[in-house]
C-alpha cells in the first residue's frame, strides 16, 4: 500500500491518483461542510431530541447535495473532569458517525 491508498474502516479504499480523489474506484469532488455536532443539541439535554436534530442538519446536508460532512472532537466536552469521559446520550458521537455513514457522508 502506498501513502496514496488508506483502507477505510469498513473495507472501502479511498485513493489519490492522477489528482484525483477517488472512493471505491470512484472519482469524488469534494464538496461538503462542517456540522459541530458538539453545538446542535436540544438546550434542555434531551438525547433523543438531540439526535433528532443531528439527523434534520444531516438530511439537510445531503438535500444540498453535500457528500461529505467535516466535525471535530472538543475533548473537554467528553471529559469533564480528569479521568472522567462522557459518550452518551446528548454527547453520543458513535452515534452521530452512524447518521453520517448511513447517509453516505464520507
């Protein structure tokens, strides 16, 4: 395998060759948008409504015609106090990497 070849998680390759992007083989033109998932929650910490919520902001993206969505991990949001980590509920990002790939987000 070369630097221009990663294996994805789940078997599919994503490869640069001739200037190209390209996913299964596939040439892709990026085109997408950030979601912080992190600051789209229901203000009053309910989980379902939150993820409700993610899933509308990534329908939307798709609707767009976004193939891809970008987001980053604020650590102090998981961990908020030393040693110790929050991943659920309204703070579920295996979740949210759920909607994404079930929407073909890459």
């Amino acid at each position: 395998m070369t630097r221009a070849d990663v294996e994805h998680v789940n078997g599919g390759r994503v490869a640069i060759r001739d200037g190209r992007l390209s996913f299964n083989g596939r040439a892709v033109v990026p085109f997408g948008g950030e979601l912080q998932y992190f600051r789209v929650r229901d203000p009053g910490g309910d989980a379902r409504r939150t993820q409700e919520m993610w899933a509308e902001t990534l329908d939307r993206m798709v609707e767009a015609g976004l193939n891809f969505v970008s987001t980053y991990v604020p650590w102090d949001y998981h961990e908020p106090a030393p040693g110790r980590f929050d991943f659920a509920g309204d703070r579920d990002f295996e979740a949210f990497l759920e909607m994404v790939w079930k929407r073909g987000l890459i």
